[in-house]
C-alpha cells in the first residue's frame, strides 16, 4: 500500500509524522474522506468544497489547490489498480511546533493521504437492515468541522458496538443531531425529514445528494428539528456516509422501526443513489 505523506509517495510502512504533530499532540487537524468508484472520484468537487471549509475554520492555509488534490487522489487510486472501488482519506494538521496551545508561528502542514479498498453495500449485504442505539450527543459545538479530533464520536460509537448496534444515534437536548459518523434521516407519512444543517452536526456530502435524490424521486424534502419521540415513531429510517451510501435502520434501541424491515423510501433512494454513481 503507497500513501502520500508531505509531497511524496511512500510505502505505508516508511511513512513517520514527528511526535510533536500538532495532529499526535493535540488532534489539531482535519480530514476528508472520499469514495472513488472504478477509478472516479464521487462527488469531488463536493469534498474539496468543504476540505477547504474545514481548513478556513480552524484557519489552516489549505497547503493544496483543487488541481493538486485531484492530481494526488488520482495518482493514490492509480497506484492500486487491484482495487476496483477505493476510498481515499485525506488528512491535514498544523504541522510539527514545540507544544503549546496557541498557533505556533511558522509550521508547516503536515498533508497525509491514504486508498483502501471499498466494497460498496448492495440489497443482499444490506439485508434486514441496520440496529442503532440512542447515545446522549456529548460533542463540543463545532460539529460542522470534520475535525481529526473526534473522542466524542468514537466514545458514542463503542457503547453502541458494545450492546450489539451498528451505529450511536445522537441526541442533544432531545432532538435529533446525526449518527457518530454518519447523517440519520427520518420518513414519515412518506416525506424526508433531516436536522437542519448547522453547527451540531456535519453537512455530509449526502446530505445535499440526498435532497437532491428526493427531489428527483418526488419524495418531500424537509430540514428541521427532529425530537426524540418522532424519530421513535418514524416510518423509517435511513442513514448516510460517504462509505455507507444510504442504509436503511430497521432496529433502534432494540425496537423495530416502522414495519421493522427496509421500506419503501429507502428502496427508492437506494435506486436513485445507484443511478447517480453511474
Ligand atoms: N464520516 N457526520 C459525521 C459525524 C461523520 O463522521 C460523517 C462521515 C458524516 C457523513 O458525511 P459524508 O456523507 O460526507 O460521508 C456525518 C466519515 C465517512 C468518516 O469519519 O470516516
């Protein structure tokens, strides 16, 4: 496996970060991660869009421009030719600096990027669907940033792994805000509903893609705040990541959702996400 570190390609073994990375220090970095379908980068233009969000957030120069990241997701995706579907992650830090919270004045970005083989989800290996479990959203309230640092994420994500779900299903002061990485969406009574997209959760790249699909499916779109109780009561829902695609929850908090099995919207979304790949 090559990766790139820095401006050169390198097996991933040779690839070394000083430990005094603010990214290793302090998780003072962002990341983007992009699926890449024989060869094509989905959605592209998208991800460097809000890499270049991310990184004005936490006021990092983007060490890159869109041509040179394009260049270097291609050249990592050539470089893999065994792997038909890939995803690529993309990580930037404040670079390496003596520890100190603040800025340091002069360091440089440390530029990381990687390709793994992706096997994207079909009906048989979606099959009965996902189970969740509600996790109080204990997160900061920059949640919009794709930060690296993401302790409340993986914490939320272990105590759903650790009673047998999938996924956490995040809720903040009682209403609905996203999974521990992923988008969650909601269908009642035949419309999409998701939380608007503001600063407790990040606008997936799905996120837009999938009003998007609604629209061309002639589902009803809607974003607004989602309370707890009508995420319990909704007909189904869905799920959204860049790896994930959509997938429907059939079981939260060891409760059936709707019917219990992958329903109707999700069926039609499903088809309309396949057919945008295409
Ligand atoms: N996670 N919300 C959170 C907190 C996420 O971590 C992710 C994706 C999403 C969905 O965004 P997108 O549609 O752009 O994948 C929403 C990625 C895949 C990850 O951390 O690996």
């Amino acid at each position: 496996q090559i990766v790139y570190l820095n401006g050169s390609y390198m097996p991933l073994s040779e690839a070394r970060v000083p430990v005094l990375d603010r990214g290793f220090i302090f998780g003072d970095g962002i990341y983007e991660v992009v699926p890449v379908y024989e060869g094509h980068p989905f959605r592209l233009a998208h991800h460097l869009k809000r890499l270049k969000r991310s990184l004005a957030k936490i006021r990092i120069t983007n060490p890159l421009d869109d041509a040179g990241w394009t260049q270097l997701i291609d050249e990592l995706v050539r470089r893999h030719p065994q792997w038909p579907n890939q995803v690529v992650y993309m990580h930037i830090t404040r670079g390496v600096a003596k520890r100190d919270h603040a800025f340091p004045e002069n360091a440089t970005p440390t530029v990381f990027a990687m390709t793994n083989p992706f096997t994207p989800p079909t009906l048989e290996s979606i099959g009965e669907g996902l189970s969740v479990i509600s996790v109080p959203d204990e997160r900061w309230l920059h949640c919009d940033i794709k930060s690296i640092s993401l302790l409340g994420n993986i914490l939320a994500r272990q105590t759903a792994v650790e009673a047998g779900a999938i996924e956490a299903v995040l809720f903040r002061d009682g209403y609905l805000t996203e999974g521990a990485s992923s988008n969650i969406w909601v269908v009642k009574d035949g419309k999409l509903l998701a939380p608007p997209h503001d600063n407790l959760i990040l606008e997936g790249i799905r996120y837009e893609l999938m009003e998007e699909l609604a629209r061309r499916s002639g589902i009803p779109f809607e974003a607004r705040r989602i309370s707890q109780d009508e995420v319990r009561n909704a007909d189904e829902l869905l799920l959204t990541a860049a790896t994930k695609e959509v997938k429907p929850i059939t079981r939260l908090d060891g409760q059936p959702v709707g019917k219990g099995v992958p329903g109707p919207i999700f069926h039609k979304l499903f088809a309309a996400y396949q057919e945008a790949k295409a």
